[in-house]
C-alpha cells in the first residue's frame, strides 16, 4: 500500500510541475499576444479606425474552436476564453482612442 501512495505522490508531484510549466508558458504567451495587440490599438487610434472588428473576430472565435476540438479541448471554453481576451483587447483599443494614440 504504501508503494502505491508513494508512486502516486510522485506522479502527482510530476504532472504539477508540468501544470506550472504550462502556466508559465500561458502567461509569457499571453503576455506577448498583448504586445501585438497593444500595437493593433495604437494604429487603430493613430488611423482612426474602429476599436473593435467583429468580422475578425467571429472568424477568430471559430478558429478557436476548430482548434480547440482538434486539441480535445472543449469548444465553449475556448470559445468564452477567447471572448474574455478579446474584451480585454478591444477596452484597451478604447483607451488608445481616447488618449489619441
């Protein structure tokens, strides 16, 4: 028995230290998909143009969720994740409006 729990301690050590891996990676990624579109936001407000692209972003969403089938993820989580990304997004894209670039 105690074999057992030992060999499930370590494994149980093993995928956590994946999972903080990949967060990690999560949050440089986001970190660098935030950079490009801070950029976006700032030559949307420098040429006027409109803060937020729903056509893109319909397209985007069901990128996301192709992606997210093909990664046996569920597609209603990519979907509500990328929604709250692009919220984010599109407030900043605002902001640069507001300050004229």
């Amino acid at each position: 028995m105690t074999d057992d729990v030992t060999r499930a301690a370590v494994l149980l050590k093993e995928h956590r230290a994946s999972i903080d891996r990949l967060d990690a990676i999560l949050v440089y990624t986001l970190g660098e998909r935030f950079k490009h579109t801070k950029a976006v936001g700032q030559l949307k407000a420098e040429h006027d143009l409109p803060p937020s692209d729903p056509a893109r972003e319909a397209h985007q969403i069901e990128r996301l969720e192709d992606l997210a089938r093909r990664a046996d993820l569920d597609p209603d989580f990519a979907k509500k994740f990328l929604n709250f990304i692009i919220a984010e997004v599109i407030q900043h894209h605002h902001k640069h409006k507001e300050m004229g670039a």
